[in-house]
C-alpha cells in the first residue's frame, strides 16, 4: 500500500464526513484519481474508527468542519429542494403517460399532490377561520396555554 498524497487524503476525508459509505469513495477515489484503495486504507481517514484516532489533526479538523458544514446546509443537495423533487416527478409522468400506464400516472400525480400540499414536512399550518372572531394576540399568555392544552377557563 503506498502513501495516499494529500489531495487524496483530503477527498477522502471530506467524502466520509459526508457519510458517503467507505465503497463509494474508494469508487470515486479510482475514477477520480485512478487509485485503488483499501477499506483498512481509508479508515485511517474516519476519526470514529480506531485507525482513524491517530488522523492528523489536520485532517480531524477538516473533517469535523466538513460534517458540521454538510449538515447545516441542506441546500446544495437537489432532492432536499421541492422544485427538484416536482420537475423529476414531472418528468417520470410524462414517461409512463406516454407508455399509457394510467395506475403509475395516479400515483405519480398523487405523491406531487402530497409534494406540493406539504404532507412531507414536519411544519404544521395554522388556520383562522376567524368565526369567533378571536384571534392569538387577543388573548393573555395564561389563556394561550389553556386553549393550548385545551383547559378551560375556571368560572
């Protein structure tokens, strides 16, 4: 086994700070730099694993920033974007309308339906109907929570 060179070590450790599984990057390390690396290779580059303890701390840093920096930030990957999700959506419709299959077709515009109504996250929606004519701002702290935990008021 040679000596991987920094670049390598570099990619290596930001792709498993990405959580891309140990076989993807050894993948992506030969179509990328035409290397073959081991799995035993590449835990060295993973501080959770015990040949990943004795990481530089270069390198633990850049992985600890990679992480951090991944999860806060949802943006850069498409499927994480509705619009991403509703144009490949659309266009797997426009392939099984033309193959005529009417049953994908539903569920196809059944799951945009659901996309787009937001059944997918973990918002809730709040509507007024304002038929009492009450509205959040109106009430007292102490009343919010009651109607929040659906006591009523003591006569």
């Amino acid at each position: 086994m040679a000596a991987l060179k920094d670049e390598v070590k570099l990619f290596a450790v930001q792709a498993l700070a990405c959580y891309d599984p140990p076989i993807q990057v050894i993948k992506d390390i030969k179509q990328e730099f035409g290397l073959d690396v081991t799995p035993q290779q590449l835990q060295a580059y993973n501080p959770a694993t015990v040949a990943g303890a004795r990481m530089s701390k270069k390198h633990k840093e850049i992985f600890a920033e990679t992480r951090k920096a991944f999860l806060e930030d949802v943006s850069s990957i498409p499927i994480a974007q509705q619009s991403y999700r509703l144009r490949v959506l659309n266009r797997l419709l426009d392939g099984v309308q033309k193959q005529g299959n009417a049953v994908v077709a539903a569920q196809l515009l059944e799951q945009a339906s659901k996309e787009v109504g937001g059944i997918f996250t973990n918002k809730t929606r709040l509507e007024h109907s304002g038929s009492i004519g009450v509205k959040p701002g109106d009430m007292t702290d102490d009343e919010l929570l009651r109607v929040a935990k659906g006591v009523k008021k003591a006569a």
